[in-house]
C-alpha cells in the first residue's frame, strides 16, 4: 500500500502542469457550488429569520383554534403560560404578541392596519424591533410605532395622533385615539405598508383583552429543530387547550419557495458537475491512454492489475482531494466576508426583491455543511467516473499494452 | 537442470478467420546458466517466442514449463505472481518508472515481493555497485543515458533472484560502447554467478557473445548451434 502510496503520488506530481489544470477545474467548480450554496442557504435562513422574528417565531402556542380562525376571540389568556416551564437550552426566548386588524386613519385618509400589541423591551431582542425605527422615540407607554409606508399613506409624522376603529374582544367596539411616537422602516414591503406597533397592554385595552394574547412566540438556536421541541411542547401544554405549531406549518408559502429555490439550485448545480464531470473523464481517459504501455509494464514485471488499479485510485484521489481543498480554500475567506456583510442590493434588483416580499440582501450562510456537502458531491462523481480507468486497468492485455 | 522446457509450442493468431502461426511446433528446453540469443528476421516470432516464455502470452498450442512449473494453465493473477517471483524481464524501451530514481526502480521488484527493508537495501546497493551505476542511483530514468538506463533495467530484472532473465532487443536503442558495457555485464553474471538469459536481438555484437544461438524462421527453429 504504502508502494502505491508513493508511486501515485510521484505520479500527480509527474505533469504538474495537467494537475494543476486538472485540480483548478475542480477547484473553480467546488468554489462556485459552494458560494452558490451559501448564498443559497443564506437567503433561506434570512428568510426564515426575517418571518419568524417578525410573524410566527420557529414555534408559536395559540389557543387551539386560533390557526384555522385568525380572530381576537381565539386569543387566550397569557396566565396560563406563567405557571408552564418553557425553559430549555435550545430555545433562546419567547415574547407575547396580540395582534388583530383595525382601520387606521388620519385626517381625511384612512387604511386597514394590522396591529401587533407586543412588550416593546423583549421585541427588541426578539425582532429587533428597535432597529427599524428611523423617527420618534422606540419606547413609548401609550403611543404607536408606524410603519413608515402606512405612516406616509396616511400622512402621518411624529407627534400627530392616529385614530383606529375596529371590533374588539367578543364584538366589542374597540376605538382610539394615539400619538404616534416613532416611525419603523421595515425591509419586508408587507410589513411597511400596513404595521402599527402598540405596547401589548395598549392593544388590550384597545380590543378590551385584558391579559389576552394571540401567540407566544418562541425562537429555537436552530430553525431546523422544530419537531422534537414541538413534541416536547406539546407534552407541556396537554390539557391547556393550548396547541403549538411550527414555523413550516404556519409559513406553508415560504417552505414552498425556499424548496422551489432549492431545487432549481440543484439544477443548476447538476448542470455544474456534469460541466466539471467532463473535465475529470479528459483527465482520466489521458491518465489510462498515455500511459497504457507504462501500466502493461508495471504488471508484466510483476505489479497485480489490483496494485495498479490502487495506484490509479490513489493518484485520482489525491487530484480531487487537492481540487476540492483548493476550492474550498478559495471560498471560505470569500464566504466568511459576505456572512459577515450580507450583499445589499440596490435599484431595480431592490425593488424586485422586494416586490416579492424579502429583504433586498444577499446574506451568506456559513454552515460547513456546504462545503462538505460540495466536496462529498465532486468525490461521488470522480469515484463513478473513475469506474472506467479501474476497468481499464482490469481488461488490460500485457502483449497489446506493450504494443501501444 | 533445466529451467524453461517448451513442449511442441505453437502460437496461432486469427484462427478462426485467416490462421497466421507466429510460432509453429517449438521443442526447446534452457539450461540453467545457458547465454542464449534468439535470432532471425523482422516477425519471425522471437518477441512472441519470448513473450510466452515469460508467461506474458498464452501459447495456442504445446506446453510451457518453467522451474519444472507448468504455467499453461496458470489465471491471470497467478501468472502475475509467477513472474514476479521467477522472472526477470528487460525490454527494449528500458521501461524503468520514470517517477522513480534508479535505485527506486531496483527496490520496485523487491518491495512488490515483500522483501524486508535491510535485505532489500544491501540488494540494490550491491546491484547497483556490480552495475557499475552507484553513483546515479539517486537519479531518475531521464536523467540517465540509454546504456545507464538499460543497466538499471538488468539490475531490476536481477532483483528479485529470478530463475531467468528474458532480454527483447535489449541492446535495440544503445550505442556501441554502452551495448559492449551492458554486454560485459551480462556476461560477467552469467559467468561467476550462472544466470540464465535468454535474449531475442539482431545484434550481431549479442549473437557474437551467446553460448548458443537459436534461428526462426516463420515461427520454426530452423537451426540451434550450441558454441
């Protein structure tokens, strides 16, 4: 083993100018999938980020009838969950929200608003709330925070007094008059055109729900571990009439999207390997027909077609490994930069981005998944491709080998 | 002791087409120590002769014993290991590893035999010395001159103690200085240490120094002279 250990390797190095041609092809491709990926994979966890900070948290609990019936009467008193321990190492926090609809108007202009009643000091460490004020003041008793888009429909700034009308806790009528103390500027065009933040208390008294709320909204270390701490929450709540979903089950549209995207990744990152799959046969095919002489000499003086087909394993082996290693070396400072600044985009891109609901940012995700997954990815192809040279070597006839 | 014993040997290409007979009925049997040339004209069957000695082919027809060791019937694998352990080959082409210097070419053969690392170590060097090439054994095949190169191929031939060694045209690519060098060489081992080589040449400089002489022609020994 260890011969062949050495002859392979002496034999990569023997046309340095073909391996590292041959390595730069797989490394350039290795370097694209996995900024491909990442990008991928970045946009996704934004996404995910972005919804469930904002609307769901990776987990909400909601009185049981709450999804199929989005109304205040489905709210459920917030008690109930003071005397639950929601605590656990995966889950980092949880907020109470209550939301609801309610005309909102100023003046002669009036628009439907969704209202989100929320504890403004635990939102802004759950959705960092107090980041996308750009006017006023973030922490307010009475007042509201507007979305800048709805503020400017209804011409609204600072300091001027907003009036809702809408229906409260079973049927009640629910009206007031508010100051409003801060305008948000938020990336996710939905959210821009028709949110206005209220102190949760605030709300309450609004739609006359004392201590009710629609959801408690919890964030997961991982979004991707919903299910087990599901289960788990679901043990806890039994017999509450309180029923707990999970960001999948309450964002149906972004799974959608996010598989769609995903997939047509794929394809393009089939079309990448079958690209980078030709390449690495060109090597191979050369590999086994410039040196067919040489490998009928290696086993007429007494090398077993199995240790010449070891060999070549090797020497293939270590062509991608350097490959993959090159790429890999390649993207990761590229990859660690974009994690740490996301690109923004700006324009025509901007707009479209946000025209279908997302923020206008190419985040990168930094997960050792991707480049593990790329280099797994290029190994599968070079071991089929390298079926041939091992066949190759196995129909190898000494008298036509020293012919050629 | 007889050490290659050929049995009505025959080798037939295209037969089930237009039968050709590289070789035709050969009886022959080599002596351990014999220096001995096959000789003849361009297709007359020396290299297929040969190669079917070295267990490289497989006859047609006849019988092939080397050692006393009946190799017809040997697989591929075995053939393999047959070699390897009783057979010395040099081509014309030298054939050494070019990624490997001369003395790694030497240790090639000993280390597919398994050879423990001290024993392998004295063999080479002391190859190396008889070879008269000690001084280039860190260099590598291109770095060697044809005769230098042909002189690391006998003695990776030799490394592995075979019964034989089978030389095709080793002598085809050499100047005539390096071609009497390699050949005082083989001539010197087959003298003090009774090394049997069987060459196949048209080198009348080869044919001038072999014991015994074989002719082909059209695949048939037409004479073998015993000098």
């Amino acid at each position: 083993m260890i011969l062949s250990i050495k002859l392979a390797w002496k034999n990569v190095w023997r046309s340095k100018k073909r391996t590292w041609i041959t390595a730069s092809s797989i490394a350039f491709s290795v370097f694209f999938a996995c900024l491909m990926q990442s990008s991928q994979l970045g946009s996704y966890e934004n996404m995910i980020d972005n919804s469930a900070r904002f609307f769901t948290g990776h987990l909400g609990i909601h009185q049981v009838d709450f999804w199929e019936d989005q109304i205040i009467d489905n709210s459920f008193d917030q008690q109930a969950l003071l005397e639950l321990d929601l605590t656990k190492p995966s889950i980092l926090m949880g907020v109470p929200r209550l939301s609801s609809f309610a005309l909102a108007s100023h003046g002669d202009r009036t628009k439907g608003a969704a209202l989100f009643g929320v504890s403004l000091e635990e939102e802004a460490a759950f959705s960092y709330l107090e980041r996308k004020l750009i006017k006023g003041d973030y922490n307010t008793e009475s007042g509201v925070l507007m979305a800048a888009g709805l503020a400017a429909n209804l011409n609204l700034n600072v300091g001027d007094t907003l009036v809702l009308m809408g229906q409260g806790y079973h049927g009640v009528n629910a009206a007031g008059k508010y100051s409003v103390t801060g305008i948000l500027k938020f990336p996710i065009p939905a959210l821009n055109q028709g949110a206005i933040y209220l102190p949760l208390e605030t709300l309450q008294e609004f739609l006359s729900a004392p201590n009710m709320i629609s959801s408690y909204s919890i964030l997961l270390e991982d979004s991707q571990d919903t299910e087990g701490m599901k289960a788990h929450m679901e043990t806890i709540l039994k017999g509450k009439e309180l029923g707990v979903k999970t960001w999948q089950e309450m964002l149906p549209d972004l799974v959608s999207s996010i598989e769609l995207d995903y997939y047509g990744g794929w394809v393009i990152l089939v079309i990448l390997y079958i690209v980078i799959g030709f390449g690495i046969f060109g090597t191979f095919l050369m590999m086994i027909k410039e040196r067919t002489y040489e490998l009928g000499i290696l086993n007429a003086i007494g090398m077993t077609k199995r240790r010449v087909q070891t060999m070549v394993a090797i020497e293939i082996f270590l062509l991608i490994f350097l490959g993959v290693l090159m790429g890999v070396l390649m993207a990761t400072p590229i990859i660690l930069y974009f994690w740490a600044n996301p690109i923004l985009l700006s324009g025509d891109a901007a707009l479209a981005m946000e025209k279908f609901g997302y923020e206008p940012i190419i985040p990168f995700a930094l997960n050792f998944k991707i480049f593990y997954n790329q280099g797994i990815s290029i190994f599968v192809i070079a071991l089929f491709l390298a079926i041939y040279p091992m066949l190759a070597i196995k129909q190898l006839k000494i008298i036509k080998a020293l012919k050629e | 002791m007889k050490v290659i014993e050929l049995k009505n040997l025959s080798k037939i290409y295209n037969p089930e087409t237009i039968p050709v007979r590289a070789i035709n009925d050969v009886t022959l049997s080599v002596k351990e120590g014999e220096f001995t040339a096959i000789v003849g004209p361009s297709g007359c069957g020396k290299t297929t002769l040969l190669n079917m000695i070295g267990g490289l082919d497989i006859s047609s027809e006849g019988s092939v014993e080397v050692g006393g060791v009946s190799i017809q019937d040997m697989n591929e694998s075995q053939l393999t290991a047959f070699r390897l352990q009783h057979i010395g080959f040099v081509f014309q082409a030298y054939n050494l590893i070019p990624v490997f210097t001369a003395k790694e070419n030497i240790e090639f053969i000993m280390v597919l035999q398994n050879m423990d690392a001290k024993t392998m170590q004295e063999r080479s060097d002391d190859l190396l010395d008889r070879m008269g090439i000690k001084n280039q054994k860190n260099r590598r095949p291109s770095e060697l001159s044809g005769g230098q190169q042909q002189r690391v191929a006998v003695a990776r031939a030799l490394a592995a103690r075979p019964k034989f060694v089978l030389a095709d045209e080793p002598t085809a690519n050499l100047d005539s200085g390096s071609t009497e060098d390699l050949l005082d060489i083989m001539a010197k081992l087959n003298k003090e240490e009774k090394i049997t080589f069987i060459f196949s040449t048209h080198d009348q400089r080869v044919i001038d120094r072999a014991k015994r002489v074989i002719t082909l022609e059209d695949g048939v020994i037409i004479s073998d002279e015993h000098r």
